[in-house]
C-alpha cells in the first residue's frame, strides 16, 4: 500500500490557523476531493473537528481519526489511539493509497512512512499560522508534477499543484 500526504502549504509551511485553513481556494478544494475520493483519509482530533459537521465525515471516503483521548467518539468514522494503527487498517480493508490529511502533529509524525506527497503551494506567507506542515528535505524527495494557478477572481492567492514522491536510496 502506498502512503500518501494530502496537503496545502503556504511559502513558510503554514496549514492552519486555530483550527481553520488560512485562505479559501476552491480550485485546491476540487483537488482536495479528486485526489481523496474512494480512498482511506487519516486525520488527527483536530482535524476532524475542524471539518465543517456538514463535511463530517468526508463523503466517499472512509474516515480514520487518530487522536489519544480514551473513549472519543467520531460519527461513521473509526477511531485509532496511532498512526500505525489507522495505517494497519486501511491496509488490512484492502486501501491501496492510504491519504494523511492532516494535521501538522499527525504528517510530522507519519513523514517517514509516506511515500507520496499531493502539496498544494500557496504563494503567501502567514506569519500568524499556528500548524505546519514539515520540511521535505530535498535529499530524501524529487517533484514529478507540477502545475500553476494564478490569481483570479476566486482566488485571492497563486498556487502551484505539485506532486513529490520519495526518492528511493
């Protein structure tokens, strides 16, 4: 199975701003949903709460929770206390691209096990942001997809789809 992170990520590695993203592109939103559709999403506590009720759980997608509060309870989406777990079970019900959607705690703690990474660069920096997404250390990935969008009049930031994979040593 492969492991893949779903993310979009500001110049300074920004992801969120108490609990919510810091821009609205909906261009990255339709990507979000294509590339996740059909497929096992991981996400941690906070992520999951995030979620507007009327998006939870994501739709057409099984949703896995990992988060350390004994007894938590996540309407039609199964609850893991580890990464390892949630990772177990999307394997063992047959995933064959596991998507890690977040947070910044959950893709710092499972960046070793991902292979791919579906990063949505947006061009701004958000000094006020309060999770990241970590580094991709240029040794360890190489691009193979890129793609530009500009400003527009439903896009108040330029962005780039870019595709990594890890480099295999």
């Amino acid at each position: 199975m492969e492991i893949s992170a779903v993310v979009a990520a500001s110049e300074n590695n920004a992801i969120g701003i108490k609990g919510e993203l810091p821009w609205r592109l909906p261009a990255d939103m339709e990507f979000f949903k294509n590339v996740t559709m059909g497929h096992h999403v991981l996400m941690g506590r906070k992520s999951w709460d995030a979620l507007p009720p009327k998006y939870r759980p994501l739709n057409g997608r099984v949703n896995i929770v990992i988060t350390r509060q004994k007894d938590f309870k996540a309407d039609e989406a199964v609850v893991f206390s580890t990464i390892d777990e949630g990772i177990m079970y999307a394997e063992a019900h047959g995933e064959k691209e596991l998507m890690i959607i977040g947070g910044g705690q959950i893709f710092k703690q499972a960046l070793p096990e991902i292979d791919r990474v579906y990063l949505t660069r947006v061009h701004h920096i958000f000094k006020e942001a309060d999770a990241y997404f970590p580094e991709l250390p240029a040794a360890d990935w190489h691009q193979v997809h890129k793609e530009h969008h500009p400003v527009d009049a439903k896009h108040k930031y330029s962005f780039d789809f870019l595709t990594y994979e890890r480099k295999r040593h």
